[in-house]
C-alpha cells in the first residue's frame, strides 16, 4: 500500500458526548467564547427531504429554539490560531505499528487541521451532541512526496485514540516550540474534562487531543458537565481517492476494513469479513461505502477513464454523506442515552415513567426516519448506517424496556382500582345496613303509633302499615340489585 499514492485523504472525527444538565434551563444558550452558532452547513443539507433538513436547521437563526431540532456550533476564527496546528504540522505517536519497538519507530506525517471544519451538532432534548473535526493528510513540502495509502491508513489507526499514553501529538515533541507555547497559554488555568495533573507539559511533551478536547468543551462543561460515550475513541469518517485506480479487489477490501475497523497491520481479517455485504455498499461501480461501529469509509476508486462526477465525487457528495453518517451517531447516541436514564428509573414512580414514554415517543417521531432522500444512493447508505450502527435494535430494546415498565404502571393502576372498588363496596355495604336499620326503626315507629290511633278506620291501619312495608320491600330489593 504504500506505493498507492493519494490524491485525497481525509478524516473526520466524530465524538458523542452528553450534558448532564439541560439546555433549555439556560434558555438554549450554549455559545461561548469559543463556539457561535452557524448557519454555514445549510446549503449542504439541500439533498435531504424536508423534514428531515428541519432536523437540523429548524433552529437557524431563531432565538427561541425547537428542542426537537438541533443546534449548529462552529469554532469561532479567533478562539483557535490556524498557525498553531498547521505551520509545519506533524503527528508523531509512540504507538508502533508491525510489531516494531515503539520509541525507536514514532510515526511522523505531515497533516493539516481545518479550524473552519470544528462543529458542534447538539439536539436540546435530549441534551445529547456530537463533536466534529477534520484533519487531511498532506504533503509534507512543496517539494515532498505524495502521501500514500498506508500513511493514511496509519494516520486513520492512530486519531482514533486519545487520553491514553500513546495517544497521538497535534503539536510533537520535537517541532515548533513557540507553538507548543501558544497551545499551553490556552489551556492555562482550565479545570477541564481531563484533569490537569494528566496532561503533562505541553512545552516539554506536546500537545495532545486530550487536551484540544479540554480547550474546546470548557465553557460548556463548566455549566453542563460533559461526559462522552468512550473516553478514549474517536470514530472516523474517512474519505479517500487514490491517484491511479487500484485494481487488486484485495486492497480495496483491507482497506476498507482497516479504515472502519480498530484493527493496525498485525490483524489479517479473513477475505469473508472484507467482503461482507452488510457491511459495504457500491452506489457506482467505483465507489465504496463503508460503515461499521468504528467508523465509516468512503473510497472513490476512480480512474482516468471515469466520468468527470465520479472523478470530482468528493466535492460534489462527500460531504453528504459526512451529514448522514452525523445524523446516524446522533440517533444512535440518543437510544444510548435513553436507555441509560430509563434503566434508572425507579418502578414506582409512575409519572417518572409516563415522561419517558413521552420522551420515546418524541424521538421516535421526530428524529427516526425511513428515507432521507429523494436520491436512492443516500437512502441505501442510510439503511447501511441503521443497520450497522444497531439503531433498529437499541430502539426495539428501548421500547421493550418501556413497554414493561408500561405494564407495572397498568398492573399497578389495576390494583388500585379493585382495592378502591372493594373499599366502595364495603362502605355501600355499611351503608346498607345503616340505611336498613334506620327503616325498620321507622317502620316500628309508625306501627306503634298507627296501633295506638283507636280513631281510624281498618282500612286507615292498613294503609298506614302495608304503605311503610311495601316501600321498605322495594328499597330493600333496589339495595339488592345494585350490589349485584
């Protein structure tokens, strides 16, 4: 692979994160002095169908927002100097690769970091986001060598990692220490997500991702708490043209599996697993998606033969396809959520569980879809993001979940209601007898009194005794049924 040169070799990385506190107690402000919002994405959005474009721009410019639709942050231009990442760039990461010794191979690649490219993708209801960068291999040069397959590859493996020792350096350990100044100035004094006593000393050591993550979350934890699905893992999204068309099948499937899968040149995956179905999709004969828990790949395998739009596929669809991977992180980070707040809910608290059912419900009408676009090639890519990112079966599993705690709510409103009828049948019941009672006292009464009249009539005596009966009868019959 590393006679493959590239024409085109880049990675987005994506880490989901969540907000212990909610955003609309602050009235859905989350700008700071590193972030604003940003209406700049929209344009790329154009290829989604309408609802679902809301999903994401329905808060563009708006003061109050939708909690059903997201929030769009971008890093604003002064909060991250570009000098700082890109004058001379270089990675360099002590993680070795082939079974090399680690301190004596470090991977250097030249790479440049796009500060335009940083975004936050937040959905206020469920307080769950996405944070995104983007980092292209490059020459390293004017006069330098094209990067190559396996660099990119490498690259791909070692951006994965981060808050760990062998994590990767943004600034090296080596190169520009006026640079690696103006890194530590900036995360001077921060409390950060990762505590400081971890971090190590930038002029001496580098700068490392860990401590890019600080910077960038620090206002938004200080009010929020942030906390991340994995701590120590990116999930790339990359996007790859090589120069000339690789003809071997071979290397267009390891490549693929290497750049979605954690896996470094040790692991040989069996030629079954590359070429698993499920897991990759050719909307043209060229073109290769590729999608799994680890990341996502594209590989616009094109030749000088091809066609102009196949050739020119990375402008022109990428970055849709970038947006469709987003959007499947986010829904899957939503169930993940979820699943993590219902599993603590408490069975007996029944409203608890009504606003969760309600919470359910809202996500699944809002933010789940079954087409995305009028194009079929982004519907079938979709498909292969549900698919692979399980987000079918967490919101199968999640409504189970829900529905159980449904029926315990149903069962136990069951038994409240028979307990209250048995109660009201024993107070109609006491009631009864009272009322009885009270009428065969009243009944003596006007007996003895009817008796005690010498002034009437036999017919009088008999009216005045048989009426007090008769009616003590039928109110004694109406009891009768109605407890029935």
């Amino acid at each position: 692979m590393n006679n493959i040169n590239l024409d085109k070799g880049i990675i987005h990385l994506m880490l989901p994160f969540r907000l212990c506190s909610d955003i609309s107690s602050l009235g859905g402000k989350i700008e700071n002095d590193i972030w604003t919002r940003t209406n700049d994405d929209i344009p790329r959005l154009d290829f989604l169908l309408e609802h679902v474009k809301k999903f994401f721009t329905k808060n563009a410019g708006k003061e109050f927002i939708d909690e059903s639709a997201c929030l769009i942050l971008k890093l604003k231009t002064e909060a991250l100097p570009v000098k700082m990442l890109n004058n001379k760039a270089y990675w360099i990461s002590n993680k070795p690769f082939d079974k090399h010794q680690g301190s004596r191979n470090l991977q250097k690649f030249a790479a440049y970091i796009d500060p335009a490219s940083f975004r936050i993708v937040i959905h206020p209801f469920t307080d769950v986001g996405i944070l995104l960068f983007s980092i292209e291999l490059v020459k390293d040069g004017k006069n330098g060598n094209a990067p190559n397959l396996e660099d990119f590859i490498k690259l791909n493996y070692l951006l994965r990692l981060f808050n760990r020792h062998d994590e990767a350096f943004l600034i090296s350990q080596n190169e520009r220490p006026e640079e690696r100044k103006k890194a530590a100035f900036l995360i001077s004094g921060i409390s950060g997500i990762f505590p400081e006593k971890d971090q190590g000393n930038i002029e001496t050591e580098g700068w490392r991702p860990r401590q890019l993550i600080n910077y960038l979350f620090q206002d938004i934890n200080k009010k929020h708490t942030v906390e991340f699905f994995d701590h120590n893992h990116f999930s790339p999204v990359c996007y790859v043209q090589p120069s000339d068309e690789i003809v071997n099948e071979e290397i267009i499937h390891i490549t693929l599996f290497y750049l979605r899968k954690v896996y470094d040149f040790d692991y040989a995956p069996a030629s079954k697993v590359l070429q698993h179905e499920e897991e990759l999709l050719h909307p043209y004969r060229q073109i290769y998606y590729a999608s799994s828990l680890e990341g996502a790949v594209v590989l616009n395998n094109c030749g000088t033969d091809d066609p102009e739009f196949v050739r020119a596929f990375y402008s022109n669809s990428f970055h849709k396809t970038l947006w469709l991977t987003i959007l499947g992180f986010l829904q899957r980070s939503f169930f993940l959520q979820l699943m993590r707040e219902v599993s603590d809910i408490n069975p007996d608290n029944h409203q608890k569980i009504k606003e969760y059912l309600i919470r359910y419900t809202t996500i699944s009408l809002k933010a789940i879809f079954s087409k995305v676009s009028v194009f079929h090639q982004h519907n079938d890519y979709y498909d292969l993001i549900l698919h692979n990112l399980q987000i079918n079966e967490l919101q199968t599993e999640l409504k189970d979940e829900l529905h159980e705690l449904n029926n315990l709510q149903r069962q136990f409103h069951e038994e409240e209601v028979e307990k209250h009828d048995e109660i009201e049948k024993q107070y109609d019941k006491k009631l009864n007898m009272i009322l009885f009672a009270l009428s065969v006292f009243g009944l003596t009464q006007v007996t003895y009194a009817v008796i005690g009249n010498n002034t009437m009539t036999f017919w009088q005596h008999a009216l005045a005794i048989g009426i007090p009966a008769i009616l003590g009868i039928v109110f004694w019959q109406v009891l009768s049924y109605r407890k029935k």
